[in-house]
C-alpha cells in the first residue's frame, strides 16, 4: 500500500501540468527509470498496448548491421521462463550456440564456416527439445489479443497488440516478463527466416528504389541503409553480439510502456508497478552522433529501377521536433497534399505530369524534404517527356512559394485540414499511441502533441515563405530513375538444415501460471442493430446514421450499387472523376479548393461492385459540402489533356504489367481462380481504352448514380436534420435501378491436383498460392470457419505458420485459411499463400501439402482456440465509423443481431472433434490448385509433377494481350 500512495503522489508530481489539456492522458515514470502513459478512453472495446525502446538501426553495430531488427525477431522467442520446459538443460546448449556463432563469425574458411553452421544446428535441434515454441504469441492471442507485432525502426523499436479490458493484469505481467531473463533460443531458423525478409525485399522495385534513394541523400550515416542490415552481415551473424546489444539499450530509462484504451488509471498504476517494475534499473550508452551531410549545388544519381522515368529530389530538412518542422509541414503540404489542392497536385490534375507529390523524412537526427514526379506520358508518340522538363516544372511551383505568389486561402485550407486530420486521427488507439511514442523517442515535450492544434493556428505565411528560401535552395539531390531492373543481392542456396522438431502439446511453467492468473469478470455486451437509424430517401435508397460523440466531423459514404463487374468503363470514369471540376464554375483544382475551404474532403472509388463517393468535413458545412458534390456529379468539367492522361497511364501499365512483380502476383492468383475469367484477362482491349471519350466516360458515370445506394452517415446533428439535408442534397434519382451486389464470381471448380508455373528468371523468392473449393457457407458454421482458421493458419500459432516458419524457416509470410464470401449459401474456398527463397520451393510446398492433405491433429489446443475466440468477440466490434456498413454486411450474410449472441454459445461447446470434421468436409480430399511464380533455374520441375498436373504458363498468357 505505501508502494501504491508514492506512486500516486509520483504521478501527481509528473502529470499534474497534462490534466486539464490532456483528455485522459496521464505519464510518470517508475522508479527504475521507465516511462509510463495511459489514455483513458471508455468509448473504445479493447486497450491498445505498446512497449518501444529507443533502439533502432542507427545504434548497429557498423560490422553487424541488422541486429536492432534481429533483435525484433528474437524476442518472441521468450525468456528463461516463457517457452521453457527446462531451462537447466537448455541452458548449456544455448551457451554453446553463442560460443559457436563467434567461432563461426572468426573462420574465414568457407568449408569450416559450413562445418561450423552444421554444428549450430545440431545444438539447436537438441535444445528445441527443451522448448515450447511460439509460447508468447500463443499466450497472447488465447487472452483474446490482437494486432500482435513488432516494428523496427532507424531511432525506435516497438511491440504492441490490443487486448480485451479485462485481461490487462496477464497482458502487463506476460510483456514485463518478456524482458527479463530473454532467451534468443532457435536464432538459426529465425535468421533464415530473416534472410527470407531481405529476399522478398530484394524482389520489390519499391524497396530496392527507397534503398537507393536513402544512400545518397543520407550518405555517412546509419539512415543510408536498410534496417534489415548488409547482406553480408546477415550471412556472418553473432548471437553474442545481439546479447551485448539487448544487455545494453534494453534498460527502462530506454522504455516507455503506453496504455491507450479502456484502461482505468487508477486500475493500472498499481498493476503497471508491480509487474513493470521487476525491471531492473540500468544506464543505457551514449548514443553515437554522426555529422550532418553537406550538399553543395546540384548532385545527380541515375539509376535503373522501376516502371516509369522518375525524379526525387532531395533538400535538406529537419528533424522530428525541429522548431521549424511544423511551418516546413505546411509548406510541403501547400505544394501536395491528399486533398489535391497543393501546387504541385495542379500539375497532376491538369495533365501535365503523370504525377507530382512532396512530402518529408523525419528522423531523430536528420531531415530531408523529398519532390517526386513522373513525367507526362504522350500515347500518340508513344514516350514520356524528358526529366529536364519535368525538373522545371517542379521547381517552378516550388518558386511560387518562395515569392508568395499563392492565395491565402491555400495556405489556411492546409493548416484547417491539418487540424481536422488530427482530431480524426484521434479516434484511433493506435494513432495517439504513435504520437506519444515520438514524443519519447526524439526526446519531444508530450506537450507538443497535445498542443499541436494550437501551434498550427500560430504559422503565419510569412513564416512558411521564410521557411521555403531557407530550405528550398540550389543545394540538393537528383534522383533520376529511368525503367529498368536493379541488380539484386546474391542467390544464396538453402542451408543444409534439420528442422526443429520440439515436443507438441507441452508448455512451461509459467505458461501454466499465467492459465491461471485472475481476469476480471465481464458480462458480455452485444451490439445492437438499432444503434443505427436508418430510412428509406427514395423507393430503393436508404439512409444509415451512425451518432458521432467524439467531434464534429462527419463522414459520409455513397454506396451505389453497381461496379466494374456489369460496367468495366467505371474504373476509367472513377480516375477522371477524381480530377473533375464543375461545368460553367470551377476548374478541377479551383473545386478541390473550394471543398477545403468548407472543410471538406471528396474521393470517387470503385470494385467490382460499388461505385463509392467519400466525403468527410465539418457538419457546420454539411449542406453546402453536399451541394458542391452533386453538382460536381451532375456536370463534372473534365478535358482532353486529363483524358489523354489517363489513358497515357493506362497504356503503360498495361506496357510494364509482366514485369511489374506486384501485378504478376496479382495476374497468378486470379488465374488460379478465374482462369479465362480473371480480371486481367477478361477486361476492356486497350484499343477500347485509347478510344475512350469523355462523353463515354461521363456517361457511364451517371449510369452508375441510376442504381439504388446506400447512404452511410456519420455525424453529431440529430438524425432528422440529417436525412433533411441529404435528402435534399444528394444525387439520387427518382426511381432506381435494383441493384445485384455484391456478385460472387464463380471460380474454376479443378477435377484434380494442377499447378501452374510461371517462370521468373530474376526471383529470389518464389511466390507459391494455393486454392481449394469449399462448400456453401451457412451462417450457423460460422464459428467452425473461425475455429478452423486459428487453428491452421491464422497467427503465429497456426500450423502454417509452425510447420513452415518456425520449425524450419522456409519462410518469412506463411498462412492459409478459408475465405468466406459476403453473402450467404455462396461457397467459401480455402486460399493459403508461402514466399520462399526458390531453391526451397519443392520443401515449402511438400510442407504445406502435408497439411492439406493429412492434418496434423493436436487436440489440447482447443481451449487455446476457444479462448482467442470468446475474448475476441468482445473487441471485435466495429468503430462507429464503420459501424453502419458492418452491420450490414453482417445482414448479408444472414445475421439479424450480433453475431456474438449466437457464436458465444457455439464456442463454449466447440470441440476439437468439430474442427477435424470441418477440415474433412471442406477441405480433406478435394483437388489443390498451385499456382507458383518462380525461378526455373533454381527449381526441380520434375519434383512439382507428385503433386499433379503441371502446366507452365508464359507471363502474356496471364494478360490479355490486347
């Protein structure tokens, strides 16, 4: 108890100057140093919880790069206690694998390298045996937890995962417990689980541009490189070396723990001192400086990476918690932003460029503001204008801003939708819990986040003109990428490993405690339906209100009920509608202004089966802001250079879409279950793009706005001022057409085991899919589809994941589970998904087979399961934003009041029995379609015929080709 009454006089002491500004927000710090933030929030389900250290990239050792993200990795592997059956045991062979990882790392002998990495894996395979893998994120996600991750930075690592109110007792002592005693247990197979990472970003065009990019522009400092760390140093690692690292910035001066939620302060600070505190009080080094670059004049860097010609620049900026970050915010945002208004969005909206976007890199130590653009595509001649020409422009309107030739109404439209994002940020844990961990990690006053409204309204436009010649000088860099392949890293051939194999259906001792650790006892709450009003506007259309009691923006979505599936011209006709003014009225970019001037943001959307118009703002504005969007609608003002844009685009992504990996990715899957069918292959003929019309374009928009919507509404107005001025404000026809959405498109129904391959002689990794015909989903199964899904391949505690990932580190992303449609009696099919380095590809895929066609039964982790699913159903609610249109795709899909009601009853009966039965009927037997990129160098394509029929598929077979 005196414990306690110091702790709370602590608090007072530290948190008494955030009290009356803060909203619930409280920060002290434990007497070990740790630093502490709880925002109370009741209004939320779950509590959103996160432990960041400040440790990142930037403290690698210079001949072990990689390790603060190794470390990430590692410390889920658990503790002296967490997945320990017998530390005693384990113990030496641990102590004998970080010895022969130095020895390793001292051998220059490549042969006695190997011999030395052979011997790893003998030790780790032994002590596996002494293990419960997994232990923490199983422990985690039983208790009902979610969004489990971790993320490493250049200045920061972070663990996070949301969790239900009532188990806040198990979530702060299993993340205390985490940090004492760590054990980074089987670090061979997670370094090649890492490797597999580096692999995949290797494959990526984005990654290997953004790697680029940050060597020259941050040249001399740990920014300039990858957080995954140098290939090499990935190949020669030093257990030791992550034990020193973690010994040494782990320390609670070094933490903060953050509590956004439904967490109750008084609640918690008891708790968080009694677990937290265990910590041990330790100093953590000196953080290294490094100088800041000189650039002098203009420094050119080519490149061949990427689709399209592009050009960064690179100014100097500043870094996180500058004095002069916020005014140089708005600059940037004065010359791109989301609502288009910018001056460098004008030359996107006209048709100048292809695109055109600023935007700011804030480290701990350093900054950089970076311009992009892509120059205009000509379809007719077939090329792209120069990058000289496209430099020009971009300086150009930089210049603008430099002499104040702008209007003032930009310069307060920015810094009003500066604030309104803020306050929608808000509504999110995750978000507030970002904002507090910068503070932290860049040494910030928490004050600048609860203030920042404030300051916004102080920058004048002077100071943002002052900002814009002090920053935007002619010392910067280019960066001219032009279309081409990156040369990647070397293909390395797999390891010549054992699997782990521990011993399933055991867990430790404390694993065993935590089961029993008290959780407060909570009657469940059920949503209900009639939180949402809703009305019919016409004979079709309806109306849905969500109350909003958080503030006064609203946010308003129109769902007509027609998409690209019946009307293929809708994705064209979206893309100009995004850049449309009003006939007679505004120009494209006057429009966008004028929405923000009212506080107001608009976007058109289109899938397969809507047709969406967003819009959020003030409701002070609500009718205005309605009025401006149907005219909008009504008489959109579009011109040929936007079209002649548009499809310029169009035609080079249908130019680049093979080599493109994302779109080959894309093109495979729905192959796989579409065939002929596919969206890539059954869409407009280009020749039909190059001859589209704005009339035609227009025209099928309006078509669209013929079919019945729903309106989705959230705001704080009373409902019947609402339907009033939507009803009236809105473009809603008459009499409407009945709408078919959402359609299910039927998939290949495969009478045996087929595998497509597709080759891919520049992979590192092979993208493997696999596809399984399900049976009709019945709303009373629902519980069995989730069930089974935890169990195979959802999380890190699946099989998918087990058999795949941690016992034998064939991959980085492993999972699978069955994919249930949005209607009812429509069938659900099952879809699983492996990235693998290539020469591992016929492994990965004996694996996941194995899986699929004799399921590995463990029948003691049905309480697990159950547990995950009854404390997830109590966080699993929508948002009030989202509120409205979840409720009825739960109506879809047949439910007439939340799910939770009928579920609950099911999951408390749920046995292990039920989940083998489910995968019998639905999976068990049935014929695996494989689709598998990859390349055919590094593959033995003889092997892939045990599986079935083996078809190899040109990458235009996967496009149509007109």
């Amino acid at each position: 108890m005196r414990k306690f009454y110091s702790l709370v006089l602590l608090i007072i002491a530290v948190a008494s100057s955030l009290t009356v500004s803060a909203q619930g927000l409280k920060g002290f710090k434990l007497k070990n140093g740790l630093s502490v933030y709880i925002w109370e929030d009741s209004t939320k389900n779950d509590v959103f919880g996160l432990v960041g250290v400040k440790v990142g990239t930037v403290n690698d050792p210079e001949d072990l790069t990689g390790l603060a993200h190794y470390l990430e990795h590692m410390m889920f592997k658990g503790t002296q206690s967490i997945s320990s059956l017998n530390w005693e045991k384990e113990k030496p062979l641990y102590e004998q694998i970080i010895t022969k990882y130095d020895e390793m790392a001292n051998e220059p002998d490549p042969v006695k390298k190997e011999a030395i990495s052979l011997e790893i894996n003998k030790l780790t395979v032994e002590a596996a045996q002494y293990t419960a893998p997994n232990e923490f994120a199983g422990l985690t996600e039983n208790m009902g937890g979610k969004m489990l991750n971790a993320m490493t930075g250049y200045d920061e690592t972070m663990y996070f995962s949301s969790f239900p109110p009532s188990q806040l007792y198990k979530w702060l002592d299993l993340n205390s417990e985490r940090f004492i005693n760590p054990v980074f247990r089987a670090f061979q197979p997670e370094l090649e689980t890492v490797y597999e990472e580096f692999n995949r970003s290797q494959d990526m065009q984005g990654s290997l541009q953004q790697d680029f990019m940050l060597k020259h522009i941050f040249p001399g400092h740990p920014y300039s490189r990858s957080v995954l760390g140098l290939q090499e140093h990935l190949k020669n690692p030093r257990l030791g070396g992550l034990v020193d690292f973690y010994n040494n910035w782990y320390v609670p001066e070094n933490m903060v723990l953050i509590l956004v939620g439904n967490v109750k302060l008084k609640e918690a600070m008891g708790l968080i001192n009694d677990r937290f505190g265990r910590l041990e009080a330790q100093k953590s080094p000196e953080r290294k400086s490094y100088p800041e670059m000189e650039i002098k004049g203009r420094t050119e860097y080519s490149a061949k990476m990427g689709d399209f010609p592009t050009l960064r620049l690179a100014f100097k900026g500043v870094p996180t918690g500058h004095t002069d970050e916020l005014a140089l915010t708005i600059c940037v945002n004065m010359l791109s932003n989301r609502n288009r208004t910018g001056l460098l969005d004008k030359l996107s909206l006209s048709g100048d460029v292809l695109g055109a976007d600023a935007g700011l890199i804030n480290f701990k130590e350093q900054g950089r503001i970076l311009i992009l653009g892509i120059p205009y595509y000509d379809v007719n001649q077939r090329r792209f204008e120069s990058i000289k020409s496209l430099e020009k422009m971009l300086l150009a309107e930089i210049s603008k801003i430099q002499k104040g030739e702008f209007d003032e109404e930009l310069f307060n439209s920015v810094k009003a939708t500066l604030i309104r994002d803020f306050d929608l940020s808000f509504e999110s844990s995750y978000n507030k819990a970002q904002k507090i961990l910068s503070t932290f990690i860049c040494n910030e006053d928490i004050s600048n986040v609860l203030n920042y409204k404030e300051k916004v309204k102080t920058i004048s436009i002077d100071q943002v003109k002052a900002i814009a010649n002090k920053y935007f000088n002619k010392n910067y860099i280019a960066l001219n990428y032009q279309p081409g392949k990156a040369p990647k890293a070397e293909k390395l051939s797999k390891p010549k490993y054992d699997p782990i194999n521990p011993e399933r259906g055991v867990i430790s001792q404390y694993a065993e405690k935590f089961r029993k650790l008290p959780v407060r006892k909570v009657d469940p709450v059920y949503e209900k339906f009639d939180a949402v009003q809703v009305k019919k506007v016409n004979e079709r259309s309806r109306l849905f209100y969500t109350q909003n009691k958080e503030n006064a923006i609203f946010t308003l979505t129109l769902k007509y009920g027609v998409g690209t599936h019946e009307m293929p011209q809708l994705q064209y006709a979206v893309d100009l509608m995004n850049n449309a003014g009003i006939m007679g009225a505004y120009e494209p970019q006057a429009l966008k202004q004028e929405f923000n001037a009212l506080g107001a943001v608009c976007n058109f959307g289109v899938d397969d089966n809507y047709l969406y118009v967003s819009m959020s703002g003030y409701e002070e504005n609500l009718e205005a802001s309605c009025n401006l969007l149907t005219r909008q609608i009504l008489m959109p003002k579009l011109d040929e250079k936007q079209l002649n844009n548009m499809i310029g685009s169009a035609y080079q992504m249908r130019a680049i879409e093979e080599k493109n990996e994302n779109l080959l990715e894309g093109a495979l899957h729905d192959y796989l279950l579409y065939q002929n069918k596919s969206e890539y292959l059954d869409r407009m003929p280009l020749e039909d793009i190059i001859n589209l019309t704005i009339s035609s374009l227009t025209g099928e928009f309006n078509r669209a706005t013929d079919y019945e919507a729903e309106i989705h509404y959230v705001g704080s107005m009373p409902f019947n001022d609402v339907y009033d001025v939507l009803s009236k404000n809105l473009p809603l026809k008459a009499t409407e057409k009945t709408s078919n959405s959402p359609v299910v498109k039927d998939r290949v129904q495969y009478k045996e085991n087929t595998i497509y391959f597709v080759s891919d002689n520049d992979a590192l990794q092979s993208k493997i899919y696999f596809y399984v015909e399900g049976n009709p989903f019945k709303v009373e199964d629902d519980v069995y589809y989730k069930a089974f899904n935890k169990y195979f391949g959802s999380g890190f505690g699946g099989l998918v994941m087990q058999e795949v990932r941690e016992y034998r580190s064939m991959a980085y992303t492993a999972d699978g589970g069955e994919i249930t449609p949005p209607l009812a009696n429509k069938n659900a099919y099952f879809e699983g998904y492996i990235g693998t380095q290539a020469d591992k590809t016929i492994d990965a895929i004996d694996v996941f087979m194995n899986l699929l066609t004799e399921m590995p039964e463990y029948a003691d982790r049905i309480s697990g399961i159950k547990d995950y699913l009854r404390e997830g159903l109590q966080t699993a609610k929508p948002d009030f934003r989202s509120r409205s249109q979840v409720y009825e795709a739960w109506k879809r899909l047949g439910y007439t009041e939340d799910p939770a009601k009928t579920q609950l009853p099911k999951i408390q009966n749920l046995s292990f029995e039920d989940v083998v039965k489910f995968y019998q009927q639905n999976v068990k037997g049935r014929p695996v379609a494989i689709g598998i990129i990859g390349d055919p160098k590094r593959i033995n394509l003889d092997e892939l015929s045990k599986y079935g029929k083996v078809i190899r598929i040109n990458k235009n077979k996967l496009f149509s080709s007109k």
